[in-house]
C-alpha cells in the first residue's frame, strides 16, 4: 500500500469528530510532517481558526494578511521556507467542488518535500474537505470552528439551510454571501446541479429574527419539494406561493427570483416574483437586467407565475442583489447607489466569482462605516463559461 492509499484509507475510517487526529497520525507516520494544523474559514470568510482549540480563545488568523490565508484565497498551495531549522510549512487549500472550507497547514522537513510529496498533500485536503462535509452530519466539532462569534437562532437556521458559499464545475462558478453573517434575517440563497440544467433561487427575505427565518425556511424547502418533484420552474413558484400563503395568508411574502439555466446552451428560464436585483457584467459592462416582474410568493392566493427567457453567454457574469445592498446609509445619511454598486462589480471583475460577494460587501461595510446593519445584505456571483464543445 502507498503512503497516499494509506492516508486516504485512516481518512475514511476515523470517526467524523477526530479527522484531525487522524490526517495528523498519517501524515506524521507516512510522511515525516513535524506539526500538522487544521483551519477553518468562519462564516464570513474573513479569519481562519484552528480546530484543535475549541473553545477558540486566540488570536484568529487573518484570511488577508497570513501565509494560510494566501492559500485559502488564491486555492493554491503556499509554501514557507525555514533555512535555519531546514523545515518547511506547507499550507494547503481545502475545498469541496469549489466551496472553500479552510486551510491544513503541514511542517515538515524540506528534503522530504517535493514536488510529488505537494501533490499528494493537496490529494490529502481534498479527502480530508469530502470527509469534514459528511462528517458534519454526526459532529458538531467543524461548525463551532467556523464560529468567531455565537450565532443568533435565526443565523443558525440560515446557515443550516445554505447549500454552500461557493460552487465550481466546468461549465459555470458560483459564489455567495450574507452579511451580517452572525445575525441574518431572511435573506437566502439556493442552487442544485443535474447533468443538463443548473436551478438558481435567490430570496429577499421579510421581517426580523425567528419570523423571518421560518418564513425563508418555508418557502425554500416548497421550492425545493416542487423542484425535486420535476416540476417546471413556474409550477415551482406557484407552489411555494400556495405553501407561504397556506400558512400567512398574505400577512408575509417573499420577494424571490428563480433562474433555470441549460448547462449546454446557456438558455435560460427566469421567475421574478418581486425579486432581488440581478445585475449583468459582460465584456467589463455592468448594466442591471429588468425583468418582468411579477408577485411575490405568498402575496395573494393561487397566483400564476410565468417564465421568461434569457440568454447567457460564456464570459458572462451575473450578479444578484439584495435590498439591504441598496439600503445601506453611510454614517451621513447618505445611501449606497447604483453608481456605487457598478462601480464595486467593475473593480471586482478579475476577481473569481467565489471571491466577490465577499469584496463587494467589504465595500459596502466601508460605506456604512460603524454603524450596525439593520437589514441582511446578501450578494451571489455567477460566472457562466459555458459548455466547451468537445470531439
């Protein structure tokens, strides 16, 4: 057996809460390693903390300004020489299909590190960020990592309804974000992949705390039953609007927009029931989409929802927003614009998509200066490159 094999094998078979001691034991009998590290990027992507220190009472590691921040935003390996000891730190990006979920750090001596050894280490990570994922299930040992501060009730029931905060396949990417992302409201995001279509959902949520989180979690997991019901992404619509107003009867509503894409052609389906804002960069052009726009879900009873069409085109990116973008005051009183907002996805274009909700919102910070949020602000990026023709 080869020491890769081996590594992956003692990955497989630790239980979910001692992964870390398990990639630690493999690493120090297979390959030599010295220390190895476990990080995790907390809920706002900004720190990365260390799993082996629960409770965290540290200094958390800056994803900006640090070594294994280098590798979490660029997702390559970043590798720290020390002459004087003759060792080395290698940190490691971990990430699942795209979603970034942290850093393993490895020092080792540097005689031992090579070419071969680097890719197996990244081999190890992977492993490792498809073992945390399923692990997650049974433990609750990697989302207290991710925590610099306790999660209100209706954060945590956001946070556990995501699909992730990024996503990768050949043919498009996607990045997400919720700010403040330890006292979100309603507002959400939702996607899922077959071979042939990619489903978008992005929801401007209403009302505050608890409320506000049932209502998302009621309207999403409708969507999601009609979705997985095979369902058209009209009847979809019409079903989450009848399941919020079963339940409200228009007392709350969501403002809600729905995309469909076919993965091969870039064809597009799009319900906007009172929806967040969808913007369009193409050929370093921003320019806001308008849409038919229609009621949103849960509103009136047995509303009837169409779809539109769209067309996407590789190199396109699309951007969504929500209303607590636009609704942020600076300390002045003064309100983030439009011409604000383009000008934060112009200067963001050569940035990948999983990095520019969290630019854009670390603008919009700026701009709102001390002063609390009062509302979610929630940006999703969407770079489409389209399916290559292949021979």
């Amino acid at each position: 057996m080869d020491r890769f094999t081996a590594a992956e094998r003692a990955l497989r078979q630790a239980a979910p809460h001692a992964l870390l001691q398990a990639v630690q034991d493999a690493l120090i009998q297979h390959y030599g390693a010295v220390s190895v590290d476990l990080l995790m990027a907390d809920y706002a992507t900004t720190i990365l903390q260390p799993v082996s220190a629960l409770p965290y009472t540290g200094e958390p590691i800056s994803v900006y300004q640090s070594s294994p921040g280098r590798a979490f935003g660029a997702q390559q390996p970043y590798v720290e020489n020390d002459d004087r000891t003759g060792q080395l730190t290698a940190h490691l990006p971990i990430s699942v299909r795209g979603d970034r979920i942290g850093v393993l750090t490895v020092t080792l001596p540097q005689d031992l590190y090579d070419a071969r050894a680097q890719h197996e280490l990244q081999d190890v990570a992977e492993v490792l960020g498809h073992e945390i994922v399923v692990g997650e299930r049974d433990t609750d040992v990697y989302l207290q990592a991710r925590r610099a501060n306790r999660l209100t009730l209706a954060a945590e029931m956001q946070w556990q309804l995501l699909p992730g905060r990024s996503c990768s396949r050949p043919e498009y990417e996607i990045g997400a974000q919720l700010e403040p992302a330890y006292a979100i409201y309603g507002d959400n995001f939702d996607w899922s992949a077959s071979a042939s279509h990619l489903t978008l959902v992005v929801t401007n949520g209403m009302g505050e705390g608890i409320e506000a989180a049932l209502l998302t979690n009621l309207a999403v997991n409708a969507l999601r039953n009609a979705r997985r019901a095979g369902l058209s992404l009209a009847d979809q619509a019409c079903l989450a609007d009848q399941a919020v107003y079963g339940h409200y009867h228009g007392q709350a509503y969501l403002s809600t927009l729905l995309l469909r894409f076919d993965v091969a052609t870039g064809e597009t389906q799009i319900v906007d029931a009172g929806s967040p804002r969808m913007w369009r960069l193409r050929q370093g052009k921003a320019e806001q989409i308008q849409l038919e726009a229609q009621l949103p879900l849960g509103m009136f009873e047995d509303t009837l929802y169409t779809a539109e069409p769209f067309q996407v085109e590789p190199g396109d990116r699309l951007v969504f927003v929500s209303d607590g973008v636009y609704n942020v005051a600076s300390p002045a009183g003064e309100p983030y614009s439009e011409k604000a907002l383009v000008r934060a996805l112009t200067s963001t274009r050569l940035l990948p998509a999983s990095q520019v909700p969290r630019a854009v919102l670390q603008e919009l910070a700026g701009h709102r200066g001390p002063i609390d949020a009062d509302d979610d602000a929630m940006v999703v990026c969407l770079d489409w490159r389209g399916r290559q023709d292949t021979d």
